[in-house]
C-alpha cells in the first residue's frame, strides 16, 4: 500500500490535535428557498423554505449525525455544504475561511466529499470500478499511473480485491459493493471532511453494519471528520458523536449524543426518540408521540414551527419564534418552554412523552 493509506491521526495539521476541539465547517444564517410555479397568472410568488436560517458547527475528527422527519431539510443542507446548490443567504466557513472567498470552490471541493443513499445512480455505468475511482484524481491534476494505483489501494482498504473488481462496471456488483466503491472514490481526494446522506440505508442489515464497521475504521485510520445523516436513530447512536434533530427547516436541537437520546428537551426531539421500534409490548401500546404530517414548507406556522404538533404548546409558541438557546455546555434547543423561568425550567425530557 502507499502512504497516502497509512495517514493517521498523528499526520493530521498541527491544528487538528490536541486541546479542545475546533469547528472544522461553521454554518451561519444558512438559507435556502425553491420557488413553487404560481397556479394563476396574479397568484403571488410561493417558496419552499427547504433550509431556513440554520446555524451549527461540525468539529474537527467527530461525527455529526442529522435527524428528522422526511421533508425537514437534511439533504438539502447536505447539498448546501457541498455547494450542489446556492444558498440564498448565509455563509459556510471550512476551517476558519469562506467558502467562495478566501477559499476556492475548488479547493473546498477537494477537501469535502459526498456519499450519496442511491448507489448505483452515483456511478456512471460507462466507467469501470478503477476508472471511476481513480477519475477525481486526474481531474485534479494527479498523474493516470499514480490515480489508478491509489485507486487500487483504496479499493483493498474497502474490502474490494482490485484484482477482483477493478476492471468490473456497476451492474456487476451487489448493493453493498457499490456503496464501497463510492466511499473509495469519496476518499481518493484526500478529503477532511465527508458528507453521508443516508449512505447505509438502502442495504440489508448484514451489509450496513459491515459498512459501518468499516466507515468507523476509516474515520480513524484517515482522521476524518463526518456529516452523517440518517433516518435509523439506531444506527446514528452507533455511530455519532454529536446530534442535530432539524424540524421543517430549522434546527430544533443539537447536542452531544448522550444529551440528545438520555436527557432531551425539544418536545419534537422526544417524539421521534419514542418512535423508535420497540420489543416491548406495553412500549408499542402506546398513543403515538406524533400524529399527523408535518405542516407545508410552503406555509409554515408562525412562532415556533412545531407548535401546531405539539402538546406542550402555549399561546406564546404561535407568536415567538424561539432562538436556538444553550441548555447546557453539551446541549441547545430552539423551545421556548425549555428556557429558564424563574429559576426552574419547564423542559419536556424524553420520558414525558
């Protein structure tokens, strides 16, 4: 193997080690709207608000897991930090610098890659499995010889014997092979950051954990840094190291994991943690923790967007959008009801629901 494979923690930049953990993307004000056709010629304009004003950071070396019902803006974020799509407003900052500015599209491209959910649509049929890994590479300038023998390593490091696969196309390879040959070409760019958009969900369960297992060794062995997003909350407590639960394009809570699954306090957070599937009889006996689709994006509620779902709600929630407020060092919620009042708070946590 070369020693692009043998990168470790201890051949990271300087930055990256030791004392507290620094934000490796910082978002800020991030908006993003998609304009809906008008049905009528003096119908006034309607928007999508997919994204809609969010504010978080990934830091250096973890995993930051995104939840939320289908619809909530987890993708489209995802398509944000990767630049697939403009914002409309706000900024990404990849390690201190702006992205588009102080930093180029294209350096922040080499840098940050993506895992897509639909293995097979990422691939381009015409190409072999050695040429569509070694293909970045020689885009950006790396010598064929050198691309095709990192593209070798890379596939062997996956658990894909280059001997085997390298000369294959993808409709020759199972689900789970391909989603391997993707993570490959996703780290053939020496990347520092990697975006996973439901990247396991489509496998059958052998195969996810075996991905899993293998995305964790990678994350370790290459010090990378994670955004992974999921439907299983499972699966991200398994492999996250932070949460952030987004909810109609707002951000409604981010914490630790711990935080966010043993001592939650957004009422929209608590309700997908007792969705969760359950063995327990008495469990699966009870009233649902949310009924009903989540309101349009087209028009969303006035105040806090979950109001309208939830129980804990007061007159105040329809009037006040609630800023996303620290409730702990390792935790903050955008819930009015979980501000301090008077000394005590009034937060929902996740065994009241």
């Amino acid at each position: 193997m070369t020693d692009y494979l043998h990168r470790s923690m201890g051949d990271l930049d300087p930055r990256d080690r030791g004392g507290p953990a620094q934000p490796l993307v910082s978002v800020q004000g991030l908006v993003k709207h998609f304009p809906v056709k008008s049905s009528g010629l003096f119908q006034p304009r309607k928007v999508v608000r997919a994204v809609d004003s969010i504010n978080f950071e990934i830091l250096k070396g973890e995993t930051l897991g995104v939840v939320g019902e289908s619809g909530c803006g987890k993708s489209t974020t995802a398509r944000l930090l990767m630049q697939l799509v403009k914002p409309d407003k706000g900024e990404v900052l990849f390690d201190g610098e702006t992205v588009g500015g102080a930093i180029s599209l294209g350096d922040y491209r080499r840098q940050v890659q993506m895992v897509f959910q639909d293995s097979y649509a990422s691939l381009n049929p015409r190409l072999t499995i050695e040429e569509s890994v070694s293909f970045g590479p020689r885009v950006h300038g790396v010598p064929a010889q050198t691309a095709i023998a990192r593209a070798h390593d890379l596939l062997h490091r996956v658990g894909l014997e280059p001997n085997r696969f390298a000369g294959r196309y993808p409709h020759e390879l199972s689900g789970g092979q391909r989603q391997r040959v993707n993570i490959a070409r996703a780290l053939a760019l020496e990347p520092r950051l990697v975006i996973l958009d439901e990247a396991v969900s489509a496998l059958d369960k052998s195969v996810e954990a075996q991905v899993l297992n293998l995305l964790l060794d990678l994350k370790r062995d290459f010090g990378l840094t994670y955004l992974f997003i999921s439907h299983d909350l499972n699966v991200v407590r398994f492999m996250c190291d932070r949460v952030m639960v987004m909810y109609l394009g707002k951000v409604a809570e981010i914490g630790s994991r711990d935080a966010i699954f043993e001592r939650t306090k957004h009422p929209y957070s608590a309700a997908l943690l007792a969705s969760m599937p359950s063995m327990d009889p008495q469990a699966r006996a009870l009233e649902p923790p949310l009924v009903g689709d989540p309101p349009s994006p087209i028009d969303p509620p006035s105040g806090c967007r979950f109001h309208t779902r939830c129980k804990f709600a007061e007159d105040i929630c329809a009037q006040i959008v609630p800023p996303l407020a620290a409730i702990s060092q390792a935790q903050s919620a955008a819930c009015l009801m979980s501000m301090p009042r008077s000394g005590h708070s009034h937060a929902p946590v996740h065994g009241d629901l």
